[in-house]
C-alpha cells in the first residue's frame, strides 16, 4: 500500500516517517474520499457527455483531489468531513444526471424488455452511456441491425426517445461478471461504452469497439461518435435467429412511483405493505454474493423490494408477484437510479411527517467499486443508519477507521446468514 501523502510504500520507503508514513488511518481515510470522488467523477462525467453541467460538483472534485496531495492536510476529521461532503456533491451529481437523461431521453416507463433474439445481425451495447447508444440507433436506423442491451444498458428501453427505436429489441446477458461467457456466445459485434467492460477473450476480439470513457488494449475506439467501422464490421458477422425469451421489467423512476404515492401511504398504513426492501449494489465475482439471491428469496409476500445497479441480475428474473396491483419487485435501473430511491424516500418522510430512519425501510447493499462507495457516502450523508453492506468490509479502511464509521452510523455487514439478518431487520420494525 502507498502512502497517499509522499507517494511511498507504507512498509518502509515513506519520506515522512512518524507523521503519515506510519499514519495508516490517515491514508485510509484518503483512499476512502478518493474512491467515493471516482464515483461522483463518474456520474458527473456521463451528466457532461450530455452537455449537462453544475460547477459545485467540479469545483469540490479539485478541491478533494487536491487535499490528498503531498503534505497538505493530516487532519483525520476533516477527511471524515470531506467524505460526508461527498455524499452530499454526489447526490447533485446524481440528480443532474437524472435531470439530463428525462430532460432529453423523457420519463421512464415500466417496461417488459425481451431476453429473445430476433433474426438479423446484432449489436450489443455493455456499459452505462446512453448517450453513446443513441447515437448508434439513430446510424443503425433502416440497416437491418438489431441493437440488444447487456448488464446495466438495459433500463434504456424504459425511456421514450430510446424506445421509440424500433431496432432496440432486447437484453442479452446479465452482470458484468459473467460477460466474457456472454459476449463469446452473442454473435455480433461488441459496443463497451463505459467502465465494466473486460479485455476480451479471443474469440470475440476481432469483433469488439469502445467508445467515450471506455478503452480496451488492442481494441478499436470509436472517435465523435462515428459507428460506420462498427456497423460495417456487424455486418460481416453471422445473424441471430429468432428465439423466444423471458421478459424483465425495468423501468421505475420516482416520477412514475410518486404518481401512486397516496395509493402507497394507504397500502403502508392499512399494513397491506409491512416492509420495503432497498437491495441493491455491485455485483462481484464472489461466492458469498449468493447471500442476496437468498435473502431477496426469503422476503416476505407483503414486502416490496426496490433495486437498482448490477447486483439485481443475479434474483431479476423471478416472479415476486404483486401488492393491489403494485408489482413487489421494482427495478429502478442503473446504479445512479438510486437517485430515484432516495426521492420515494423522501417524499414518503415528507408525507408521514417522520423522519428517515422511522420509514418502514431496510438497505442492504452488495458493493466492491467506487459508484457503489459514493452512493453509500450520500446515505449517510442523509443521516441513513442501520445500513447492511457486504459481502465483505471494504479493504481500504483500517480497523480503527471502519469502527468509527460503524459506530457514528450503525453501519452493519452482513452476517453471511440471510435467514438471520431478515429476521433482525423484521424484528427491529415490530419494536420501533
């Protein structure tokens, strides 16, 4: 590990030995606020790609970044600080995102979206830009191309302006994690538009592009916008047949939640909704991942579970059923779409004149990458407690600085028994 004030290793080659060098807490806590700044850098940087911009979110990313620096701040407290300042610039970052894809894309709509395949070439978009993949429907109109969406592209079949392409005809695949199975078995030609795309196998090499953010050793980049290589490329490659596939719905916003919000109060209130599941997160390559497939199992039928991010593909396609109509399980989309949660629960706090940690609400959050750091910083910003991470504690905080946080927040890991942790969440509602 380097030390994050003179750039050296922690074991031996740091110049300011006794002031940071041996100050791991320090250096935890820095490594804690510059990952929580990838995840606000990430979303602020799709919000600029659609011309969307809020100089306070630039403005603390240079102010943050500069606090890391060599020998310029020691001071632990104001770096707890910083992260919850985090939080708070991430949840902007959040909301001007949000407020460039409806203003330009229009509100989402719960939609049904196909796992089948329809017959002619394919391309198959992985990442997080929609801005990115409207420009290749709009260069693969009246081409004969069928356009599929992989892993967190695929609440953009949800959004009118995206929807209305007739040639957006699926979603192939599920997470990242299992792409490079996914993307040798898919046919056509490969769009990685943002992070979560892997350097490729072989076997589907010749037949990969990147574009914007995204970079591939060896792979082509798509410069402006300009898909003529690719679509060209898509062309050569063999068609898929028609086939038959389950359906998965997408598509929540809290435009479209908020609508039914006193239906929802009601339903709260005569005890009809008991508890509201928030699971959402990363997904990993990591066997103790299957502790959210269970645990969203065992949820009881007058339950419903919110979701949002790349975790969801691992209990998306079962069928939870509904409450007077109102589907159980509701996937709000990407992992920025947490946004949209945060707005349900602060109108329904704003509704029931309570406060936050009063709602009849559990999180519990499967995370290992920076998006998933900023959105936990912007719940505990809000004052959020009692949220269960996991499936393990995040390797960059010391004991001691983990402790502290676990503490002042009730932050909780997971126990690995979902059976265990379900009844405690139960059981903490009765008695509140």
């Amino acid at each position: 590990m380097l030390c994050n004030q003179c750039s050296m290793s922690l074991e031996g080659g740091c110049t300011t030995k006794g002031v940071c060098g041996k100050d791991q807490d320090l250096n935890a806590l820095q490594e804690a606020l510059l990952y929580g700044i990838k995840g606000v850098s990430a979303y602020y940087h799709h919000a600029l790609e659609m011309d969307y911009d809020n100089p306070e979110v630039g403005h603390f990313l240079v102010e943050v970044l500069y606090s890391t620096l060599t020998n310029v701040n020691f001071d632990k407290n104001r770096f707890l600080e910083y992260i919850l300042e985090c939080g708070k610039v991430h949840l902007e970052a959040m909301r001007l995102l949000d407020q460039a894809y409806v203003e330009t894309f229009g509100e989402p709509e719960p939609t049904r979206v196909s796992t089948g395949t329809e017959e002619g070439h394919g391309i198959l978009v992985t990442g997080h830009s929609y801005r990115a993949l409207y420009e290749l429907l709009k260069q693969t109109e009246d081409t004969s191309i069928n356009v599929y969406t992989h892993s967190e592209m695929l609440p953009a079949h949800s959004y009118p302006e995206l929807k209305k392409f007739d040639h957006l005809v699926a979603n192939w695949g599920g997470s990242w994690v299992p792409q490079k199975r996914e993307f040798s078995e898919f046919p056509g030609v490969i769009l990685g538009t943002t992070n979560c795309v892997l350097q490729p196998k072989e076997d589907y090499a010749d037949r990969i592009f990147t574009v914007g953010i995204a970079g591939l050793e060896g792979v082509p980049h798509i410069e402006d916008y300009d898909f003529e290589p690719l679509i060209e490329k898509a062309k050569e490659t063999p068609k898929l047949e028609k086939e038959e596939g389950d359906e998965i719905l997408t598509g929540f916003h809290h435009t479209n939640v908020l609508a039914m919000k006193d239906e929802l109060i009601d339903l709260i209130q005569e005890g009809k909704i008991s508890h509201i599941f928030v699971v959402g997160g990363c997904d990993a390559p990591n066997p103790e991942m299957k502790y959210y497939e269970k645990f969203v199992e065992l949820i009881p039928e007058d339950a419903i579970i919110l979701t949002a991010g790349c975790g969801k593909f691992r209990y998306n396609m079962n069928d939870y059923g509904t409450i007077e109509g109102i589907p159980r399980f509701l996937d709000f989309g990407q992992c920025n779409n947490v946004y949209s949660i945060i707005e349900i629960a602060l109108a329904l706090v704003d509704e029931l004149d309570t406060d936050v940690n009063s709602l009849p609400v559990s999180i519990v959050l499967s995370w290992m990458e920076q998006k998933a750091i900023a959105i936990l910083y912007t719940l505990l910003y809000l004052g959020v407690k009692g949220i269960y991470v996991g499936p393990k504690a995040p390797e960059f905080l010391t004991p001691k600085v983990f402790k502290t946080i676990r503490e002042e927040f009730d932050l909780r890991l997971i126990s690995g028994d979902p059976e265990k942790d379900l009844k405690k969440m139960l059981s903490e509602l009765e008695g509140s």
